[in-house]
C-alpha cells in the first residue's frame, strides 16, 4: 500500500501545473464587458487570448464605429484594467468577430478587462446580447507551445483548463 501510496504521489508530483484562465462576458449599456482573469492557483506567463464570437449561432461582431456592421449604439475597444498585462493594446475594427489579447503573464486572480460593443446579427434585438447568445462562441489560449479552448456556456464565461504555468 506504501508503494502505491508513494508511486501515486510521484506522479502527481511530475505532471506539470496548471493554471485555469477564464473569460467573462457581461452585457451592459452601453458597453459590455469582458473579464479575462487566471482563477488557477499559479501564475500564468506569455499567452497570447483569442476570444471568437463565430462560433455563436447568432452572428455576434464587434461594433466599434457608427458607420459599420453594427446597429444603433456602438463602443469601441477601451481597456478599463490590466493595461501592464498587455504587450500591446489590440485594434478591433467594426464587424470583426474575433480578438486576440498579448497577455504577458497573469498572476493567480489577476485579471485584464475591457469594454466593447457585442451586437448580434440575427435576431431582433441586434443591440442586446443575452448570456446564452454567446454560448458556442469560444476562447483560445495559447502559451508555451500549448493550444487549449474552451466554449462560452450560458452563463456567459468560458474557463479553459490546462493552461502551462509560468516557471
């Protein structure tokens, strides 16, 4: 029993530690918020964070101008923390629907959050986004030669797991 006691602790020991970085959507007027924070317990190093509304069965886009894809109300990209997280400050143009974030670390519970219009394609209310709208859009984390994703669910975040730590 030792033995497997000792041989089950040397393996958890080798596998390498993981930390856990999670996206956030929040609908607000007149901007919505993403949150992307590390919710592991170890620091997280140089990743670059793509957040993908295609996948999003309604047509979801960045609306940053008047004059674009989007309707009504529109915002453009406004990093509101984290600004020394980043390696640089993304240029989002209206009617993409992707975006990808230069973190160069985060540590645990640390966070990078900016504001931005979402607006949907399909439905009628093309300014509102509600949490479940989002769902099937995802995240891509991509950091020491690793690729992980995770899918936003209906409560508007998305956690992907198995993200290397730093160190």
């Amino acid at each position: 029993m030792k033995y497997l006691s000792a041989l089950a602790f040397a393996l958890a020991m080798s596998t390498p530690a993981l930390a856990d970085l999670q996206v956030q959507f929040d609908e607000g007027a007149p901007k919505d918020r993403f949150t992307i924070s590390n919710v592991g317990d170890c620091a997280l190093g140089a990743t670059l964070v793509s957040i993908d509304l295609s996948g999003s069965p309604y047509g979801l886009i960045f609306d940053t101008t008047g004059s674009g894809a989007g309707v009504q109300v529109f915002q453009p990209f406004e990093l509101t923390s984290g600004k020394s997280k980043l390696a640089s400050i993304p240029t989002v143009k209206d009617g993409q629907n992707k975006i990808t974030l230069d973190l160069l670390g985060l540590e645990p519970q640390e966070s990078v959050s900016f504001t931005i219009d979402v607006d949907d394609t399909v439905n009628n209310r093309e300014i509102t986004v509600a949490d479940a709208e989002i769902v099937g859009a995802k995240i891509v984390a991509k950091t020491a030669g690793r690729t992980s994703q995770a899918a936003f669910q209906k409560d508007a975040k998305a956690t992907v797991k198995s993200v290397a730590c730093a160190g």
